[in-house]
C-alpha cells in the first residue's frame, strides 16, 4: 500500500522529474506492505455506471482508502487510483492523503490531483482551533446553491 509517502510532498521539487509522460518517478512513491480491508463493490443489476465494479483497498490502521480499482462494464481493469497518505502529526498524528493519482489504464494515460510537488508551497493543515478554521470556507453552509449563485459571475 502506498503509506510514508512524505517525497509525494515535496513541493520545492520539479514537477518534471517526478511526473513523466506516461509514469511518476518511483523514487517519489513509497509502499509498505500493510493489512487492509477489501471492499469489492458492485453495482445493482437496474442501474449504469462507467464503473460498474470497483475493488476498495481500506489501510487498517488509518481507515483511509488507500488505493482502488476501477473496472470497465465489459470486466476489465480500467482505472488505478492511489491516495498517498502521511501522518499529519500538526492535526493531532492522523493519516491523511492529499495527493491522488488515478491511472486510465485502458486510455493510457494518468492524472494527479492535490498536489503540491512544483507549487513552491507547503501544504498546511487546518485544525479546529486556527484562525483559519473559521472563515467562511471552512463552514458546511457555505457549500449550498444560493453561495455559489452569489459568487459566480454570468
């Protein structure tokens, strides 16, 4: 499973040298190998979805799904999704996974989100007690329609 993965959030490193055109660099990933709970998940026979069958992979010790995958209606592997998760010891030591890949292994290509590899930035945890905890955003009642209606411009 992919766990420690601290390079993952290495944000003063190039971007270049850890994702490659059709890989990210190993050098940056880091696996252990870890007991888990295995969620095989279908859909029910009357409904759609791309992804009509998907295998979670739920790290015991942090109870974060840690890796997935995804398969095509037809039965085939499709997608690999990893999570890759670090203590965050400034938010009280819980496991946490900011950055997400997610292979199309059928289109041959993959995607990385919540990344902060090239940013120039650290990421920082919020906890409940920072001042930044209280801004607008950080409230449940600010995700509705009517906040987005009033922010967005036509």
């Amino acid at each position: 499973m992919p766990v420690n993965n601290f390079r993952m959030y290495e944000y003063k490193a190039d971007s270049k040298a850890v994702f490659g055109k059709s890989f990210v660099n190993p050098e940056y990933r880091r696996y252990e190998l870890r007991r888990v709970w295995e969620v095989d998940a279908k859909i029910k026979p009357e409904y759609r979805h791309l992804a009509a069958h998907r295998i979670y992979y739920i790290d015991e010790d942090s109870v974060n799904i840690v890796t997935a995958t995804d398969f095509d209606v037809q039965g085939k592997v499709w997608k690999l999704l990893e999570g890759y998760q670090v203590p965050a010891w400034e938010i009280g030591g819980t496991c946490v996974h900011a950055p997400i890949l997610m292979w199309d292994l059928q289109g041959g290509r993959y995607v990385v989100d919540w990344m902060s590899i090239g940013g120039g930035k650290d990421i920082k945890w919020i906890k409940e007690s920072d001042p930044e905890a209280k801004a607008p955003w950080m409230k449940p009642d600010f995700y509705t329609p009517e906040t987005l209606r009033s922010l967005s411009e036509r």
